[in-house]
C-alpha cells in the first residue's frame, strides 16, 4: 500500500497548475434566461450584456464578491458590445437596436447617445482610441464607422424620441426585448456622418473590433473581426480615414466574434465555443483552446486575466503568464491565497467516523498544519483517540512590544473542526470536493462547515501578525471527529491542556445567520443525548405466515415503546424533563424582538428562508423560535429491523435512533436517568418475551454565552464595523459537543461568531458559502482580535 504525503504550499503559481496547461475557471457567474454576449471590467466592477429576457439591460457585478451591484438601462435591443474607456470612468455599449450609448462608470447615468446617418443594421462592435479621442463601430452592414469628439458636434433634439435613424421595428439579428424607454433629456445626442464611413470592410458581418499594438509597427491599430473569419489590421491617424495593413487568416470554418490582445498575443473568441490565438510579432496562428460548450462571444484582458463568455450562458476568467499564453502566475491578495487553501483542502474527502476515508482526514490535518505554519504560525498535530483523527493545534503569537502595562497578552482560542459529513455526488449540482465557484458562491463539501471559516479566522490572524498589530495570542484548536461525537477529544485535551490552559476566550464559528442579509451573533446552542434503543427476540427472523400472532414481535414492542415518548402536542413524556428549565429573563426576551419584527418586514431575507414565518403572527412566530431555541426536545430519527426487510418476515430485532435536545438548566446525568427508567417502565408493562437495551451513544452539554459580556460586546462591535449595523442576538436548537466542555473546563468565555447565511446546506447537497461572507467573515475577526487589544486579563485559575 502506499502512502501519501502532501506538503501544502500557499504559492499562487501553483494553484492554476493543471494537466497539459489547460487553464482553470476560478468563478462562475450566470446570466438567468439569457445568453452573455459583450464583457467590460475595471478593477471592481465587471459590465455583462445579454440576449433575452433581460436583454436590454447592461448588469453591473461587483468583483469582490461576484454579486449583481446595478442594471443599466436605455438600449432597445441586445447588447452586443462593450468596451471601457482607458481610465474607466466611460462606458460605451452597442446595442441591436443600432445605437451607442456612453455611460458614467461612478454613476450610471447615460452620458451620450449615438446614431448612423445610414441604416446600419446592429452594431456589434465598438471601441474608443484614448489617444485620438475617437470611437469606432463595427456594424452589420459590413462597415467601419468613426466619430470623433473632438471636432463633432452635438445633435439638438426636436422631441422626446430618438431620430430616424433609430429602428423601431425589432432587431434583426439577436431579438431582443423592444420596451420603448423614455430617453433622458440631459443626454447628448451624436451623428456619425457619411465622411467617416468606410463600407465594405469584411466579407460579412463586423463582428468585433480591438485597439492594440503589434511590434515593429508604429502608432495604434485598430483590429476587426467578421463573419467570414478573418481578422484585418487597420492603420489609425487623426482625422483620417482607416487604411488596411494586414489581414490574418483564422479559418473559413468559423466566425470570429470577439478579440482580445495581451503581451503580444491576439485572442480571438469562434464560433462553436474555441479560443484561437496569434503571436503579433510573426502573424502566425500558435494555439487554439476549446473553452467554451458553445459560441465564444466576448473576451475581455484586466491585468493578467482574460475573461470569456459565451452563448453557454457562463463566464470564465482565464489566468495567464506575461509572454505566454500558458497558465502560470497571477499577482496574489491575501483573498486569492486563502481560496486557492480552501480549494486544496475541499478536495480532501475528510469524512469522520468512516475507516476508509482515515487517511483523507490524516492529509487534511496535516495540510491546516502545514497552512498554519507557512503563515507564520507554529503548529503541530496532537494525536486523537486510537483509529480516530487527529487534532490540529496553531498558535500566532501577540507583537512583543505591547503598549499597556499588562503582564500577559489575552490569550484567544479558535475551536473548529475539519472533519465533514459525507456527500452523495449523485445529488449534488456540482462535484462536493472540488470547490466551485459560481454566481458569488462557493460550492464544495466543508466550505461552510467548518473549513471555510477556521481559514478565515487563520487568515485574520496571519494578517494581523504581518501588519504588526496582533496584540494577543490566537490559539487553534481544529479537531478532527465532531461529526462523529468528538470521539477522543476530551481526553487529547486533557493530555496537552498546558496549550489551552491560560485561555481568557474561545471564539468559533460554526453556525449561520438566521437568514440572508443581516449579519448575527449566537449567545446559546441547546444539548443533545443521543441514544439507540434497540428490543431483541430470543427467535431467528420468523414468516408471518407461520409465525404471525404466536409470538412478540420486536418491531410491534417498538412502536409501543416510541409511542410512549412525546405526548400529543410534541411535549416529551419523561417524568421531570421540564422541571429544570431557567426561567425566560426580560433581557432575553427583549432579544427575540427586532427578530420578529425582521422576518416580518423583510420577506427576501429572513422570512423567505424560514418557514417557521409563514401564516402565524409575531406573537406565534416568537414561540416557535423559542421553541426552536431555547425550549428541550425529544426526536425519534430512525427505526430498523433486522432481515431481509420484506414483507412477509417478522425481524428478530427493531432498533431505534432517539434523541434529546436540552438547554440551560437541565443536567445531562439527570435526564439520561429519567429517560433510561420511562423507557424500561414503558417496556415493563408490555406483555412481551422480548428484551430492550438502551445504549447512550453522545452527549453534548448546552451552552448559554452573556450579551452583556465584555467578550460579545467587543464582537458586536466588530460585527457592526464590517456590516454596518448591529447583528441580530439568536440562538440555535444544535450542538457543538466541545465548546460548553471546554468553557467550563478552561474557565473561559466562549464567543460565537457565525459567517454563513441561512442557505448555506450545511450537512446538505450543494453546500456553499458566498464569497463575501467568507472575505468579510475575515475582517469581522480581524476586528474583533483588535477589539481585544483595549479589555484586561482577568483572573484565571
């Protein structure tokens, strides 16, 4: 058998490296109902046009997060081209009602309006030389127009509507939507005169167009694109007509819809979804990429990406090396790097509690080390319990020149957990362990539980310590079984509790908002007791037909064991189960409050995702959350027989998953008890010559955190700083199995902080996180370890 040994490295190079230079999509951003046909970035923004039931419209997404920020409208028809001024701050569109439009990046507002004097059909294509202060159009009726705003004069409109010029009728060749709009008064119409028209450029349709330099030529050289697949190169002067230089033969086979140039090499987008590519120097065609499913109708280069879109409906961002159309590098952020760890690590099935996915959660345990320690951290792995999974431990140590006259820095520990629960591919949307990016959201098993937020507190606390404002000591302590009932963590920690010791406050993030766009702090989680009640004959599994009403049946004591359980209005029936719960305080009830009222007034955020919502009033909604909350519970998961499960045989034996839910004040010793005895009283009446047996398989402690601690209020602040309004105080009806433990054994204050939404699917198909969540989760603990630089060690034991 081999073994496998993976040292994690965090260089960007690597993470685009793939089998035969094939480049690799980052993200993934959908258009719903309609076809991508025209791309424009700048540095935050990314402009996409359409074709369809939004056609008309230009999306504005914002580049840090992958979100729809803005819609421009104006255009009556697909939007066929656009192209960014060089500073950014113009934004010119063309359109299949034969217009162009340019538009104020900052403020979306429509600046200009252009129109043909001649019948152009649609403009596919468009671009604007800085340096003669001259746009082009590439148009259906073959020709190459120009205007230039320097010596144009503006058209002064006679009426509300758009002169002749523009075709009423709709749009010859990508139909669109052909809603009449109102035009703004305030925008400057231009006429493109006959003087700067040049016909019959193309043997077909001029479909693309691109400024750009080719060596050993002088001056700026306008590039078209057409449908009978040739590219021409045109000489550029001012006040000129264009002059043709050289005409560069892509193939008779396809149209050529879009170009693009980098570093000397022109890439051009064809019809039936491939990417071709000449070197400029030599004019020779050098490589051709089969990227998209169908046709290839925009690329667009910022930086060192080219992106593409297609009629497939996807947008794919291509990175590449300076001087080669090969993927080696991009310039990385702090962003970049934790993503590429977080795609490494979803790709290791580190599934718990299965023999044969050990050695997976041994390569995700010593990869977080490894992760830790490139960052700057020390770590080590702290041995589990035999044939279990192992602990990670990290630790960024605090700045040593600390301003205050404190003995000690705060110590913070960071609990989290590797593992992850299986995933059955059949059911997901996209592959569980690769992480995949699409529409600002990161699919892949893990990625919202937990491994995406411990990445992000690791990364909060490398880049403190990199700026040189870490002024505590942030401890990691992942575990590796808490799918699976933390199996052996206790006693790992007790074994090395010098490393955890001097914790003033344990901090996780294992949980989700309540909903969609209001961030949330979790100040309780509720307990559970896990149990399997299992009732056994002395007989083999017998035929009901030979057998039947001769003997117990297993199953038959089953259900009236069950039935003895939970009383009609969902109530457990265990004597004393209510009879330690703590009183509902006003301060707390005060908390349910601006909840109530969220999920009312906002039905696309809370509300929509809850439906616990639907049909009730404010009073019964509150209920129910604390229901949900704060109030014990009894479930039975599963029941089980033994045998072929058909039918005709009586099983030998019935088995059954049950288990409690229990909050603040109830013990877990005193309800295990209670439990255990009304089960063998229930199963004591039974006339029955079968056996039961009760095995108590986990058992988690609840935990209840202060509001009105020092510790929350810090990440209430925090919470406030990246999001811009308070969170929402909740509670959750799960369980974390450590984190009461280790509070209580640390003599700590246990903070928690979750980052996912509502949405996420943890434990479900097609779990996800959204990518701004993830970035601002980060800063959100960044804020909080600063935060704790101001509050004082108190006494510890």
């Amino acid at each position: 058998m081999s073994t496998r040994h993976e040292t994690a490295s965090l260089s960007r190079s690597s993470s685009f490296s793939v089998p035969n230079g094939q480049p690799q999509c980052a993200h993934t951003l959908t258009q719903e109902e309609d076809s991508v046909l025209s791309l424009a970035a700048t540095e935050k923004l990314l402009f996409s046009g359409g074709q369809g039931v939004h056609g008309s419209d230009i999306h504005v997404w914002d580049l840090e997060h992958f979100q729809l920020k803005a819609n421009l409208k104006g255009h009556l028809g697909s939007i066929l081209c656009l192209t960014l001024r060089e500073d950014g701050k113009w934004l010119f569109s063309s359109s299949g009602d034969g217009t162009v439009r340019v538009w104020d990046t900052e403020t979306f507002r429509c600046l200009y309006h252009i129109h043909s004097s001649q019948d152009v059909g649609d403009v596919f294509s468009i671009v604007f030389s800085d340096a003669l202060n001259t746009m082009y159009i590439g148009c259906q009726n073959t020709s190459i127009q120009w205007i230039d705003f320097s010596d144009s004069k503006p058209e002064i409109p006679h009426s509300h509507n758009i002169t002749h010029n523009l075709r009423s009728h709709t749009p010859r060749f990508f139909e669109g939507t052909t809603n009449s709009k109102e035009l703004d008064e305030q925008v400057i119409r231009y006429n493109i005169p006959d003087s700067c028209i040049v016909q019959n450029c193309h043997f077909g349709y001029v479909y693309c167009l691109l400024l750009g330099k080719v060596p050993n030529v002088e001056g700026e050289i306008l590039f078209s694109g057409s449908g009978e697949g040739d590219i021409k190169l045109w000489k550029l002067k001012k006040g000129k007509a264009i002059e043709p230089l050289k005409t560069l033969k892509a193939g008779v086979d396809a149209s050529t819809l879009t170009l693009a140039i980098h570093d000397g090499f022109l890439f051009c987008g064809s019809q039936g979804g491939n990417i071709k590519i000449f070197d400029l120097e030599t004019f020779q065609l050098i490589r051709s990429i089969i990227a998209h499913d169908d046709d290839v109708l925009a690329l667009v280069v910022r930086g060192s990406q080219v992106y593409s879109a297609s009629a497939d409906g996807v947008v794919k961002f291509w990175p590449i090396a300076k001087g080669s159309t090969q993927v080696e590098s991009v310039e990385s952020t702090t962003e970049d790097v934790m993503l590429y760890a977080l795609e490494k690590w979803i790709a290791m099935p580190t599934v718990s509690g299965v023999p044969s996915q050990l050695e997976e959660c041994r390569r995700g345990a010593k990869f977080l080390k490894s992760v830790l320690q490139q960052l700057g951290a020390e770590s080590r792995l702290i041995p589990g319990a035999p044939g279990h999974n192992p602990l990670v431990y990290g630790q960024f140590s605090a700045r040593s020149t600390i301003s205050d006259e404190r003995a000690r820095p705060l110590n913070v520990l960071v609990y989290g957990h590797y593992d992850v629960i299986a995933a059955d591919i059949k059911k997901w949307d996209y592959p569980p362990f690769k992480l995949t990016g699409k529409d600002g959201y990161l699919y892949g098993r893990g990625a919202s539980d937990n491994k995406g937020p411990i990445l992000a507190c690791i990364f909060a606390a490398s880049e403190l310590q990199e700026e040189q404002l870490l002024d505590v000591n942030v401890k990691f302590l992942i575990e590796g079984e808490e799918e699976n009932g933390s199996v052996g963590f206790f006693q790992a920690v007790e074994q090395n509790i010098e490393l955890f010791q001097e914790a003033d406050v344990l901090l996780l993030s294992n949980s989700y908002w309540l909903g969609e766009d209001i961030p949330c702090l979790t100040y309780g989680l509720r307990g559970v007791i896990h149990s399997t009640l299992t009732i056994n004959s002395k007989n083999v599994d017998l035929h009901s037909g030979v057998d039947g009403g001769a003997v117990s049946e297993p199953l038959i004591d089953m259900v009236k064991v069950l039935s003895e359980l939970v009383n009609p209005d969902r109530t457990a029936k265990i004597p004393g189960f209510y009879d330690c719960i703590r009183p509902l305080s006003s301060h707390e009830d005060a908390l349910y409050d601006p909840i109530v009222e969220d999920m009312f007034n906002n039905p696309e955020g809370q509300r929509h995702w809850d439906p616990l919502a639907t049909g009730v009033t404010k009073e019964e909604l509150k209920k129910k959350l604390m229901a949900r909350w704060r109030n014990p519970s009894l479930t039975i998961h599963q029941v089980d027989v033994s045998g072929p499960k058909n039918r005709t045989v009586i099983p030998r034996s019935a088995k059954a998953s049950v288990s409690m839910r229990i909050v603040p004040d109830q013990k877990v010793a005193d309800i295990t008890q209670s439990f255990e005895e009304h089960v063998r009283r229930v199963f004591g009446q039974l006339d029955t010559e079968n056996e039961i047996e009760i095995d108590i398989k986990v058992v988690a402690d609840w935990w209840l955190g202060d509001t009105e601690d020092r510790f929350f209020k810090a990440a209430e602040s925090a919470i406030e700083q990246e999001w811009g309004q308070k969170p929402l105080f909740i509670r959750e009806g799960g369980s974390v199995p450590a984190i009461r433990w280790l509070e209580k054994r640390l003599k700590a204050t246990a903070v928690h902080i979750p980052m996912g939404q509502s949405s996420d699917q943890a434990h479900l198909n097609n779990e996800r996180i959204r990518l701004q969540n993830l970035n601002s989760g980060k800063r959100v603990i960044k804020a909080f370890l600063r935060e704790l630089r101001t509050l004082e060690v108190g006494p510890h034991n």
